[in-house]
C-alpha cells in the first residue's frame, strides 16, 4: 500500500528544535535565493526532503537558500510539494548565472 503525505505533512513536517537556530545560522551565511538573488522572504529549503531523510534534517549540506516567491516551489519542488528536485543546487546555479548575465 502507497503511502502518500498531503502537501500539508509535506511542507509543515515536524522540526527539531535545533532548527530555528540552524535556519538563522544558514541564512545569515547564505542571505539570498540561490535562484534568482533575492535578499527578502527566504526559505531554508532542505535538498533531501525531511519526509524522506529524517536524518539530514540538520545537515548544513542538506539545506539552500531559495525565495519564497516562485524559485522555493519552482526549482524546490517542481511546482507541486510532493515532489522535490534532487538537482536544486546545479539548476539554481545555472539559472542564477543567467539571470546574473541577462543583457
């Protein structure tokens, strides 16, 4: 039988209470989206979904730094999240060398 989470579990799992602080700690070395540069309305995305890698919750390695405004659920979660992208980190890199290189 599938298993399957409402985007609501999804998004909203439950956090360690070491998370705040990791958060904190994680934008304030990492300020903007790595999509699209933004400084404001950020979200700590987690590269391997809490859902699925409970232990990667606070791995430093495990988090990017995306907007909340299209780039979280775009290059995040594939525009639905109950997906997630597990090449976040080279398609916002690619994306934000185009964006940095617009004429």
């Amino acid at each position: 039988m599938f298993n399957f989470l409402k985007p609501k579990e999804i998004r909203y799992a439950s956090r360690s209470p070491r998370w705040k602080d990791l958060r904190r700690e994680h934008l304030a070395k990492y300020p903007k989206c790595s999509a699209c540069g933004k400084t404001k309305g950020l979200e700590v995305h987690h590269i391997k979904p809490v859902h699925k890698y409970p232990e990667l919750e606070l791995d430093p390695l495990n988090l990017i730094t995306l907007c909340d405004n299209q780039c979280h659920l775009t290059f995040g979660h594939f525009m639905d999240y109950k997906s997630w992208n597990k090449d976040v980190e080279h398609d916002c890199a690619v994306y934000y060398s185009k964006v940095k290189n617009k004429p």
